[in-house]
C-alpha cells in the first residue's frame, strides 16, 4: 500500500509541468504553458501541444504563473512580480512578499521576463537568402546570401555576420564580392560594454580588391530582451586598401554603428536595422554610409520572409558612391 501510494505520489510530480502559467479566458476556456511576453495587445503563451499561441488580451480574464516577470503600466516605469495570481475577471495579482497587490488587467502595457546580466549560453541567429531577376534592354540575375549570428554568455557576446553578393548583366559577372565581420563586446555592466571589431571584403570586379578594417571602441546597450535588442558603439577603426594593381593604401576614421531589432504583432513581424556612419580622419572623404533596413514576417518558428531596402554611400571621395538596393527573400532562424 505504502508503495503504492509512493508511484502514486511520483507520478503526480512527473505529470507536472515546470513552471506551468495558467490563463483563463472570458468565455470560460483554460489554457495552460508558459508566458514568454504580452506586448500590442497579443499575449504569447507557449504550450507543448499547440507551440507558441498568441492570444487577444481582451479575450483574457486572468491568469496566473510562477516566474518572475516584469509588469509595466506604462513606457518607463516596471514592477517585478516574484509570481501572478488570479484574481476576479479583468484583474490579476501581483505577488510580491507581504505586499500582494492586485491592478486590472486594462492598465497592463507590457509584460516581459527580465533578463539577467549573467547567463547561460545562449545562440541565435538568421540565414537569409534573396533572388532578384529583371527582364529588359538589359537582363539581370542578382543573387544575395547574408548570415547572421550573435552567442552570448555572462559578460562576453560574439557577434558574426558574412554576406555574398554575385550578379549577372546579359550573363556576365557584373558583381562578385564577399565580405565578413566579426566583433567581440565585453559588458562593463548591464548596459555598458567595449567592442573590438575586425572586418575583411574582398572584390573580383571592382578596382578596390579587397578592405580590411579594426577598430575598438565604447558601446552602449538601451535594451535586450523578448521583443528585441537596440545597441549603439563608437569606434575608432584602421582601414586598409588594397587595389587589384597592387597599391596599398590606408586611413583611420571615426564611427557609429548600430544594430536594432523589434518584434512587432506578437512576434509575428520584426523591422531591423543595422548599419555605420563614418568620419575618415584623412582627407580620403567627407563621410560614408552603409546601412540597411527591413521587415521580417514569421511563417513559422524557423522560416520567413523578409523585405529589405540597403544603402551604400560615399561622399567626398574621387570616386563617389551613392547605391540604395531593394530585395526580397526568404530566411531561416534559430
């Protein structure tokens, strides 16, 4: 009996689930899993029988969960509650030591996990791929592959990206480059971090056959979490030229460099933006410019679509460049 009893016992702790959130809705269902973050008026849950669910906070009449999460009534300011209770339709409590207190649902903006300085090792990444034909006087095949991918843990981040670039006019190679980065962030704090950089092109085309730059500097994260990531760093890089007659040559410049990513209707969308502004040291030109911007569209938990409008410009130089280029493709994630 007493046996029993113990088999009993321990299937009941199995059948479980750890840190099992529970939310009730206004026409009576309950759905159990784990809240990943509520933001534009959707509630992301993630279940183990139907994957992530986004769910219309109208239709919740309350909920409750054993993680520690971060409540924002407005833009600013946030409280984190140890765990949520459930309360009377329209409201919940926050559970808070000996200081419970109970707010409605409605007054709720924001609800995310707060994220800690150190943490296990976490890897996530994109690999995108974009075609793009056009059929006139001139016939162009253009075709893009660009990775990114960024591991993070404690006080280290590594970030790597890598991109090919080929086109055809009339079936011959107009264009065929590659280029790859990597930069390395050691955070001072929660927020302050310094980057070291190392950046390597290289050209079977054009003239400038291939570009090498270093560069290290100070950087700033404003924030990091489930629905995206926006960090700025200011560095001082050496840039070395080499040209397919064998010339060298070699400057230093001043620049900014961003990266910003934010999901928008319950993670199903994300606009991005990365790019620099530069400010060479020698009269090589007045200021450049490499950016991009773009909006990514989930179909799935690993696969999307994405649209991207990308700018390159040089201006000052002998040579000026000023190109915008348009492309849509699709991607995986991870």
């Amino acid at each position: 009996m007493f046996s029993r009893s113990l088999l009993c016992l321990a299937l009941s702790v199995a059948a479980t689930p750890l840190l099992a959130d529970t939310v009730w809705l206004k026409n009576g269902d309950r759905l159990s899993g784990k809240i990943k973050f509520f933001d534009g008026g959707k509630l992301l849950l993630e279940t183990e029988y139907g994957g992530s669910i986004r769910l219309d906070w109208k239709k919740i009449a309350t909920l409750e969960s054993d993680q520690e999460l971060l409540i924002k009534e407005d833009a600013v300011t946030g409280e984190r509650a140890k765990s949520l209770h459930a309360a009377e339709p329209g409201k919940v409590v926050l559970a808070n030591g000996e200081a419970p207190r109970t707010i409605e649902l409605a007054s709720i903006q924001q609800i995310l996990k707060p994220k800690p300085l150190v943490e296990d090792l976490t890897w996530k990444g994109n690999l995108d791929a974009a075609l793009d034909y056009k059929r006139a006087e001139t016939d162009t095949d253009d075709y893009e592959i660009d990775l990114k991918t960024q591991a993070r843990h404690g006080l280290w981040r590594h970030n790597a990206e890598a991109g090919y670039d080929r086109e055809y006019q009339d079936g011959v190679v107009a264009t065929d480059n590659w280029a790859a980065e990597y930069a390395l962030d050691r955070f001072l704090d929660e927020h302050w971090f310094w980057q070291g950089r190392l950046e390597y092109k290289h050209d079977q085309i054009e003239e400038l056959e291939r570009q090498r730059t270093v560069g290290t500097g100070p950087g700033y994260q404003f924030w990091d979490n489930e629905l995206g990531a926006f960090s700025v760093a200011g560095l001082l890089n050496r840039t070395d030229y080499q040209y397919s007659t064998g010339e060298k040559d070699n400057f230093y410049a001043l620049s900014m460099k961003w990266d910003y990513n934010r999901y928008l209707i319950g993670k199903s969308m994300e606009l991005f933006s990365t790019g620099e502004v530069g400010k060479p040291l020698a009269n090589v030109a007045d200021y450049t410019l490499d950016a991009d911007v773009g909006l990514r569209y989930k179909v799935n938990s690993w696969a999307s679509l994405h649209m991207k409008a990308e700018k390159d410009l040089v201006s000052g130089a002998e040579g000026e460049l000023d190109e915008t280029r348009y492309s849509l493709g699709f991607g995986v994630g991870w």
